[in-house]
C-alpha cells in the first residue's frame, strides 16, 4: 500500500471513529483514459457531520496516486470543515491539510482564538521540518483556508511524519466536533450567516476557474464526471440523499 493511502485509511478511520459514518455512495472512477476503474468516489453521512466525501485516483502509468478527504460539518454549524489531501506524483510526495474556516477570522478573533489558535504549535512544528518546501498553491486557494494550512512537498522520511500532524489536527477538531464553540464565541458570529457564507466559500474553492486540478481530472474521468464530483463538494448535504 502505497503512503498516502495508509494515510488517508487511517485518517478515514479516525473520522469513522468520531461519527457514526454510514455509506451512501460507492463508486468506481471510470474515464477515457483505460477501461479499468482509476479510482474511487465514496460518500459518507454522519449523524453531527453532514457528509465525508473520498475521492482517490490512482493510475500507475502516469505516476499518479491521490487521495482526497473532506469532511463537511452541518451548514449552520461554525465547526471548521476538516480536510487532508496525500498524492505521490511523478515519484513526489505532498500534502495538504487543514480546517476551512466558516467565518472570516480576522473580524472574530474569539472564533480564531478558539478554533484555530490551538493548532499553532503543530503548525510550527511542520514549518520547521517541512521548511519552504510548499507545494504549488495559489493566493485565491489560500483565502478559502486558513492561515494555519499545511501544504507542503516532501520526501519519503518526512512524509511518514505527517501521521503526526494529521493527528493533531484532528484532536483539535474532534474536540470542537464532540464540545462545540464555547457559548460567547458563538454569540460574536450572529453577524455571519454560517450557511450562505459556506455555500459560496466552497463554490469558488472547488471551482475550476480557481482551482487548476479539476482540468487534470477531466483528462482522467471526463469533464461531466468531474463536475459531478464537484457538485457533491459543494452541496451542503449528500445529493439526493
């Protein structure tokens, strides 16, 4: 098994173990390419999560392994969403991790304070070993996160620490998952309809015109496929379910 698989299994299961997670969705990934599956579609429904969206590509000929997880809480909940993305591409490893914030940060800093402080000390912890090795990322993707993403490249000895701070983000969000915002930090987001401002934060983050991966997706499954794809992201809840 490949690392960023192991990774993204284990990563998987600790979600399972936060939420009683129940399939909705299994699919195989099916495009122009070949005539075998390159991948795998799987949605989730949790009971205080609202969906847990897989999508892992793998073809062997072109080096690609990729593996993608996001775990969407409810619309009108301010709990950060928690995602990791682990891909070994053209022999490079890389990921991608962190919690997308539901309110701007900068105008609610007990909200920062709270859902996002506590991550400092892992952050700086990855910058230091993973040092200015980030992977390629632009200024519009890193508004839709936080400024506490890990999105790094690195090597086979610095990936199989990543475990680590996968971890460790996830204790954090587990924590906000199982207690919720304190009470006078939820009172500073009346001003912030959590819903709207999720639907057209994830429109634009999952959008072709901002992200340049799905143009590499449509070249493996088909741009119909793809969008597909996209729209389970974006919709706050599992399509027809």
């Amino acid at each position: 098994m490949s690392l960023p698989k192991e990774l993204s299994d284990r990563t998987m299961a600790a979600l399972a173990e936060a939420d009683d997670l129940r399939p909705v969705r299994e699919e195989d990934l099916v495009g122009p390419v070949s005539p075998e599956p390159v991948g795998r579609l799987r949605v989730l429904r949790g009971v205080r999560l609202a969906k847990v969206v897989y999508v892992g590509l793998t073809v062997p000929p072109i080096g690609m392994d990729s593996h993608m997880l996001f775990a969407f809480t409810p619309p009108e909940s301010a709990v950060p969403h928690f995602t990791l993305d682990a891909v070994e591409a053209g022999g490079s490893l890389a990921f991608h991790l962190d919690l997308v914030p539901r309110a701007d940060l900068a105008s609610h800093l007990e909200y920062l304070n709270a859902a996002f402080q506590p991550l400092t000390p892992a952050f700086e912890e990855a910058a230091a070993l993973f040092g200015a090795s980030r992977a390629a990322i632009s200024p519009r993707q890193y508004a839709m996160m936080s400024p506490w993403m890990l999105v790094h490249r690195t090597d086979e000895e610095r990936f199989r620490r990543v475990g680590g701070f996968v971890g460790a983000y996830l204790a954090h969000w587990r924590t906000l998952l199982d207690k919720g915002l304190p009470g006078d930090v939820a009172d500073t987001l009346a001003d912030t309809d959590l819903a709207a401002r999720d639907a057209r934060n994830r429109a634009a983050l999952f959008s072709r015109e901002v992200d340049p991966v799905w143009a590499n997706v449509s070249r493996l499954l088909g741009g119909g496929r793809t969008d597909e794809i996209r729209a389970e992201l974006v919709a706050p809840e599992v399509r027809g379910g």
